[in-house]
C-alpha cells in the first residue's frame, strides 16, 4: 500500500490513492486539481525522506466541494460590570480527493 504524508492548509495529513480529505480552504472551484507538497513517502517497506527525492514526488488531489466547518461559539463574561460578548466562528474548509501519488 502506497501513502504519502502531504502538507494542507498548515497541517500534516495521511493519504492514498482515493482518500477523501477536509483541509483549510484552498483557492479554486471545485474539479480543478491541486498539487500537494510530500513530506514523507511509503510504498510498501520503502520509507522516502530525503528531501532531493521528494521533490520528484507528486501528490495530486481535485477539489471536490468547498464547505463551513461547525459553529464554534465564542462567549466572553467580566462579573459586576455587565460585560457580555457573543461572538460565533464557522471556518472554510475544501474537500480534496486524492487522485494519484507519483
């Protein structure tokens, strides 16, 4: 089983060969392809982490639906003063799916 360990939308994650992935949003519209960095390789019991044979690593992935995370409420509260703050968050996220490691 071949996967890669890519960089998306600041954070690190796993990926094959038709994983579908939720990453911070990226730009484009949906079907349009993206090339994501390797940072480790693993096909089968091979494990890539030289950084000169990274670089010949592609990690392909089409951008499947743009989408809103989960409201993340934010409250702020001082006693005896009558301050109260409501404030929510709903962070912009993009579906990827994987399409190829080469």
């Amino acid at each position: 089983m071949v996967y890669a360990i890519v960089k998306a939308g600041g954070r690190q994650e796993k990926v094959s060969v038709g994983d579908v992935v939720v990453v911070d949003r990226l730009s484009g519209g949906a079907g349009e392809s993206v090339q994501l960095p390797a940072l480790l390789l693993v096909d089968g019991e091979k494990v890539t982490t030289d950084a000169a044979a990274l670089a010949k690593v592609t990690v392909t992935a089409e951008i499947v639906r743009d989408e809103k995370g989960p409201k993340i409420e934010i409250l702020k509260y001082k006693n005896k003063t009558g301050y109260r703050v409501r404030k929510g968050h709903r962070q912009q996220l993009t579906r990827l799916k994987v399409t190829g490691i080469k």
